[in-house]
C-alpha cells in the first residue's frame, strides 16, 4: 500500500451508494484539468477552513487541479474584517476611513503576491472580496459567502457590494441569506467530510484515551458545545441553560474552543467564561486536537449549538453523524440540519434549551432515536459528496463569457 492516500470519491460508495459516485465521477470527467484556486483567510479555525481542506483534496481526486491560499494580514486587518463579519451578520459598524484603508490596502498587497492563472476563483467570505478588483478577469470569479446574510447592517452591505457586484456568481449557505445582488446566486449547504480524524469513526478505547488525556471525567453524562469563543455561539447562554437543566439532572458540561487566526475576539469571551468553571463546567481550549472534538461529539450525551446567528453551524452536522441528539438554535443554517423534534432539537431561549436537554438526558431511547435520525441525515444531505457535485454542476454551467446558463 501507498506510504500515502488522500480520500477518493469511491471510498464514499460505502455512504451514498456506487450510482452517486458514478455519477460524480462522470461529471468531474467533463472537467479534468480545470484549474480552481480558492481564496480564504484563515488555515484553521472556523468551519471555512475545515471544508475547503477536504473539498480541494477531493476535487484534486476527481482530476480538476484545486488549489488553496490564504490570504496574509497583520492583526489590524483582522480585527477590521471581524467587525465587517459581525456586521454582515446584523451586528453595529463604525466603518471609518481608516478602517477601510486597512481593509483595502491588505487585499491590495496580496493580490500582487498571488498571481492567478486559472479557470475558476472562488473567494471566501468578505476577507478577500476586493481581490478581484486588481485582475484582470480572466475567468469566472465566484464569491462564496459563508455567513448568516440574513439581515446584513445596510452601511456593510452596501460597501461591499462595490466588489460583489463585479463576480459572476455569489454562492449563499442557505435560501434566506440571498440578497440584492448584480450576479446571480445560488444555494450551497456546507458539508462533512466523514474521513477526517474529527469525524471518522473511533473506538471506545480511543475515546476513553482522548477524554483521559485532557482529564476529562466520564462519570457523569456529558454535555457538549464545541464552538469557536465567539459571542454568537452564545457560550454563556449554554453555561445558564446547563445551570438550570443541573436543578434537575446531574451531567457535566463541556465547553470545548479555540481560536482563528482571523478571529480576534475569542481570547476575551473566553476570559469572561473562564469565571464560570467549577467542578460540573468545564471551559477548554484544546479544540485544535480534532480527536478530542471527535471523543467528545460522540461521547456526549447531548451536543448543543446554541447560537443565536448561525450562517450553517458545521458542529451540529457533525455531532448527528456520531449519533448523538443536537440541540440547535432555531437560527439560520441550524434549521436545516435539525428537523425539531426528529432528528434533534430546536430551541429558541435559554429556558427551552435546559428543558430539552432534561428531556434527552432522562431518556435513554429518545436519545437513541434522534441520533440515529440524525445519522440518517447528515448521510443523505450533509456529507461533502453532494457538496463537490454542486460546485462541478455550477462550473459546468458558464458560458464563455462567463455567463451562468440558467
Ligand atoms: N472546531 C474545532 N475545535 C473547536 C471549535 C470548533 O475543531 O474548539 C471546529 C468544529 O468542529 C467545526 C468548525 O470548527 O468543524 C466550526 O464550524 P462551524 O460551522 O460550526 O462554525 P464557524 O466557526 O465556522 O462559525
């Protein structure tokens, strides 16, 4: 055997059944060779990073020639593009002179670093949007937006869109985050890559090392939200919900985070969380060690996503996939994946989250029920094979002027 293999599309025959495959690989085949690069702002943290890692190395499997970069920017930068972040998700913005100064000039400087020769760009997110002003356009640029667009702060919004409005296709996560735009736009779920250590399969006994490891004890239920420290994933409103819910079930809750490299305002929520610890509160910050992530979503009794904006919520898919009962946010992408009372459920407020999470903790074959509707799915909607067909359908679909054929 090969020192080294990256995933095929045939290895997910086992999940989506050999016509699938067929019929993906038939697709990739009309466009062998095409070359994507893609553009994001972070290697790590975050569920971008995450799916454009697997995605570029399954494409590259299927013959086209996917490549990845990111974008560089010194700390201002990024602390400008989380507050552009912010606001595209609804939040105030004091969008100042300087601030776009920084922005621009950033981008500026790294478009003279890459140099693209290529048949597809797709840009990630606002970080690097205005990239496309300094090419010639050679291609069709696509602008693929991650967050919850739902209600972006109109001052943001219409800052940006001097930039959207020149790509040839925006791609949104769900229907609702579609806005006025010059290109058209399309709807794209993410997606799970169940061959990763965070989401393959693991062994008891390889759970049991992970949560030793980080002395993690396992005599109680456990209750779980892995999250970036990010006041929209509403930490503190888990550590309530979990107060509450203690009145009446003995678990233990595990907050599990880490930090992007893009993401400047993790390190204070978590010091404001940190005043929280006690013997049944345990606030982590191992969250790159993607097995401990794995040993916890599978192991847990219930996993929350409390969120209160939510432009998908990987962690949720996630967590379904091992089988264990979701609790979500009834917000943005989580609504999606969680079908209330099915396959998860949905809550809206602090008290309906410790109710629900009462209510799977006393019962067993709730629990069992959910998650495996959960598993079901993350298998049939979720997993990245659907993901990579509707990027090879929609590259399939311009014309030579860089056209979308409707
Ligand atoms: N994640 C992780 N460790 C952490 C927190 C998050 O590995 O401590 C991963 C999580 O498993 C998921 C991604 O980061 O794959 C977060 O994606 P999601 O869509 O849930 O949220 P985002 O951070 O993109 O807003």
């Amino acid at each position: 055997m090969a020192k080294y293999r990256i995933t095929q599309i045939e290895d997910y025959e086992q999940f989506i059944g050999s016509e699938s495959v067929e019929r993906i690989r038939g697709k990739a085949g009309k466009l062998k060779g095409l070359r994507v690069a893609n553009f994001n702002s972070t290697y790590y943290g975050g569920g971008v990073a995450e799916m454009i890692s697997s995605l570029t190395l399954l494409m590259n499997g299927l013959g086209l020639r996917t490549e990845w970069r990111v974008i560089q920017g010194r700390a201002d930068f990024f602390s400008v593009t989380k507050k552009m972040h912010n606001a595209l998700q609804g939040g105030e913005i004091d969008l100042s002179s300087i601030k776009k100064q920084i922005f621009e000039q950033v981008i500026y400087e790294n478009s003279i670093r890459n140099f693209i020769e290529h048949d597809f760009v797709i840009v990630h997110d606002p970080q690097p949007l205005p990239l496309i002003e300094h090419y010639e356009k050679k291609c069709p640029w696509l602008w693929r937006c991650h967050l919850d667009l739902s209600q972006p702060n109109a001052k943001i919004w219409k800052y940006l869109r001097q930039w959207i409005d020149t790509y040839d296709a925006v791609i949104v996560s769900c229907p609702e985050y579609k806005q006025e735009t010059k290109p058209p736009q399309r709807v794209f779920m993410p997606a799970i890559d169940p061959f990763t250590i965070k989401n393959r399969h693991l062994s008891d006994k390889e759970i049991d090392e992970r949560l030793a490891h980080y002395k993690i004890p396992t005599d109680l239920p456990l209750v779980v939200q892995i999250s970036r420290f990010d006041p929209w994933k509403d930490p503190e409103g888990v550590v309530k919900a979990f107060k509450l819910a203690s009145k009446e079930v003995d678990a233990r809750l595990v907050l599990l985070g880490n930090f992007a490299t893009d993401d400047p305002e993790g390190e204070e929520i978590f010091n404001s969380l940190c005043a929280c610890r006690d013997e049944r509160i345990l606030i982590l910050t191992a969250g790159d060690d993607t097995a401990l992530v794995n040993a916890l979503q599978t192991r847990a009794a219930v996993v929350l996503q409390k969120s209160l904006r939510e432009g998908f919520g990987l962690t949720v898919s996630e967590a379904m996939w091992k089988s264990t009962p979701a609790i979500g946010g009834n917000v943005g992408g989580i609504r999606y994946q969680i079908e209330d009372g099915v396959n998860g459920f949905l809550v809206s407020s602090v008290e309906e989250a410790a109710e629900r999470m009462v209510q799977l903790l006393k019962n067993k074959k709730l629990r069992e029920e959910i998650g495996s509707k959960g598993r079901e799915t993350v298998r049939e909607k979720f997993l990245l094979t659907r993901y990579v067909e509707q990027y090879l359908d929609l590259f399939g679909t311009f014309d030579k002027d860089f056209c979308l054929r409707e």
